[in-house]
C-alpha cells in the first residue's frame, strides 16, 4: 500500500464514522439535494451565506463512504471562504479526480487524489462538491451526476414557496 492509499483509507474511514457537520441546518439560505444513481448517493448539501462568504454548511442524507467522507470534508473546507474561493476549491477537487491534474491540495483534501485511481467512484467524491456549485452558482434545489435534462427548480422559487406556505 502506498503512503497516499494509507492516508486515503485512514480519511476516508474517520469522516465516515464521524462526518463532520452532518446535521440538518435551521435556517439555510438554501439546500441542493445531490444525487448519484450509479451509487444511490442521496446527499443534500446546505449553505448560510454571510454576504459574500459561506457562513456555515452542511449536509444530510446517505451515501457510500467516500461520498459521505467528501462531503464531510467539503462542508470543513468551504465554511468562511468567500463564494468565489469555494468555486476554485470544487473546481481544484475535481480536477484533482478527474483528471489527476493540479497541485494535491492540502489535508484531508489531498487524500481524495487516490479516488483518481478509481473511475467508477469519481462521482461519489465529486458529488457533494457539484452540490456546492449548483448552489452557489445556479442556485439549483437538485443536482444530478446523470443527466436527467429536467428544468431544475432554484433556491428563488423554494424559498418563495415556502414563504407562501405550500
Ligand atoms: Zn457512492
């Protein structure tokens, strides 16, 4: 087993047995659900936005470990980055699995790199992070690793229902 294999199995299995910010959160400017059909990943990813910087995320659901331990370590790293700097984090984890490019990042985070090595898991390590950037960019209620080409309801139009009660 290499050193990162080590790291790897060691972070995976700590966040899963004990994720870090998992827990429904009270009042969120907005939540993604984040699903991975080929997995049956089901994640859903909450934010509280102070201005510009993320205040506070968060998630709920079930998934395998890696997608679990991702999230876990996404909700630690994005809390009091501004928005853009969180965009460039998701965009650095992702090319970090997808495409085994760009510097390891640092922490827990560069034990991901060894996902790289598992195409077919890719997308539990990516989804909690595409969550993060549906919302922070579309504002999108649900993300899919699929395409579904369903038109996507937004953050907007369930905060509005909810304000109106239905
Ligand atoms: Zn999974």
């Amino acid at each position: 087993m290499t050193a990162l294999e080590a790291l790897y199995r060691d972070v995976v299995l700590e966040h899963n047995r004990r994720p870090r910010n998992f827990r429904r959160m009270a009042a969120p400017c907005g939540c993604t659900d984040g699903v991975n059909p080929l997995c049956g990943d089901r994640l859903m990813v909450c934010l509280r936005l102070d201005g510009e910087t993320i205040a506070e995320a968060s998630f709920e659901g079930s998934g395998c470990a890696i997608a679990v331990a991702s999230a876990s370590m996404m909700t630690e790293a994005v809390a009091g980055r501004t928005r853009t700097q969180a965009l460039a984090l998701a965009d650095a984890v992702s090319g970090m699995l997808r495409e085994r490019s760009g510097d390891l990042l640092d922490g827990d985070l560069a034990a991901l790199a060894a996902v790289s090595a598992y195409p077919s898991r890719v997308k539990c390590a990516t989804l909690a992070w595409e969550a993060l950037r549906a919302g922070l960019t579309s504002g999108a209620t649900r993300v899919s690793t699929e395409d579904e080409g369903a038109p996507q309801d937004t953050w907007a139009q369930a905060n509005e229902s909810a304000r109106n009660g239905h």
